[in-house]
C-alpha cells in the first residue's frame, strides 16, 4: 500500500455524544485532527459528532464501520452549537448529582445526553433497586424544560458509557461492536486452562470478561 492509500485509509474515532459509543470509520483522506468537529453518514442519517481520536491505517480491523463515512468537516456555527449541547450535558450532570445528594436517593449518576434535538433529556443512573425519583425528575423538568427520562442501567452498560480499554490494550468489545451482554460464567475460563484470579479475568466493570465467550466458542468450534 503507497503513501497516498494508506492517507485515504486512515480511520477516526468519532463519539455523537458523550453517552454513545466511539465509532470507528474511515477518514477518506480528509485533514481530520482530534478535538474537530464533523458530519458523518451513519445509517443514511447525517450527524454532526466529535474526532476522539485519530489512527493510522490498520490492516483486518474488524471494528470499523464501513457503512459509515466521513462526509466533511463541520462548520464553525455547527461546531459551536454541537459544544454548546455538550456543556450544557455537563451543566445537567452536574445539577442532577446535586440533587440526587439533596434528595438522598440511593442512586448513582452515570451520564446524561440530550437527544431529539435537545427537546429531551435521559439520564442514565445506576441502584441496587427501584427508586422513587419522580421529585427529582420534576426539579429537572423545571430546570431544563425539556422532557426528561431516567434509565436505570446495569454495571456493563456503566463500563461502556465511562469508556476504556480492556488489558489487551484494545477499546472495549462492548464499545466497539457488542450488542448485546451475552452470560459469561467461571466455567468458560476453566475450559481455556486459565488462572481463575478474579483480576486477571474480569473487565473494567467488575464482571467476568466478555471476550472469555469468544474464546471458549472458537474452542468448542475446533473441537468439533
């Protein structure tokens, strides 16, 4: 592959908002640094999202999505409204956790997001039961004026909105094409003749490493 191939190749990782995940696609030989703003195609839809990070070309990379491009590079008044939006999910945050302390709900703010072109908001907390939240959802309302739903997750989502890499140095499977949480379970590291140290087979969320499954399937196919 020549110079000008592997330019057009480059891939950016790109987030629409801070509660998704970061998406993988080519650049198509844009001029694309981290911290720009731009227009992607995705699903037929164009959105405006922010370039988290910059790669080089890399060969049999799974985790891109090609259906997706680049289309350009966003405009400054485009640019400002799509960092307006995100300081103002930061403003949000940081009220909800106020209030969540004011009220003493035994809940814990993961993140938050304006969507449907900010005419609603979804906070995303975690608890270890129901909650009765409605005094808190009110006070958001007449805060924001917008509609507000509160979606109660569990720790692998938590994992997947905080983002990270896992100990192979890699994004999180749950953050690059994992769509669902399949069950793993201790018999599956057992199978692979790995050491059963809690730190050693467990994820960023505390839970036993998704990518255990992976393994212990590509086993059982070989052993057919």
């Amino acid at each position: 592959m020549d110079n000008r191939e592997k330019e057009e190749s480059r891939i950016v990782g790109v987030q629409f908002s801070r509660a998704e995940a970061v998406s993988y696609i080519f650049s198509k030989g844009l001029q694309i640094q981290k911290g720009d703003c731009c227009i992607v195609n995705m699903d037929g839809e164009d959105r405006i999202a922010m370039v988290i990070q910059v790669r080089a070309y890399i060969s049999n990379c799974s985790f891109i999505n090609k259906s997706s491009r680049v289309l350009r590079l966003a405009s400054e008044e485009e640019k400002r409204k799509f960092l307006k939006i995100r300081d103002k999910e930061e403003e949000a945050c940081r009220y909800c956790a106020e209030r969540i302390e004011f009220l003493k709900l035994p809940m814990k703010l993961v993140r938050m997001e304006f969507i449907e072109k900010g005419k609603k908001a979804v906070f995303y907390f975690r608890a270890e039961g129901r909650i009765d939240f409605r005094q808190l959802v009110k006070d958001l309302a007449k805060r924001f004026r917008v509609r507000i739903e509160l979606k109660q997750i569990g720790v692998r989502d938590e994992a997947k909105l905080l983002q990270g890499f896992g100990p192979c140095g890699r994004p999180l499977c749950c953050l690059l094409f994992l769509k669902n949480f399949e069950p793993v379970s201790i018999k599956m590291a057992k199978a692979q003749n790995l050491i059963l140290n809690p730190a050693k087979i467990s994820g960023l969320c505390g839970r036993l490493m998704c990518c255990l499954a992976f393994e212990h399937n590509e086993g059982e196919n070989n052993s057919d």
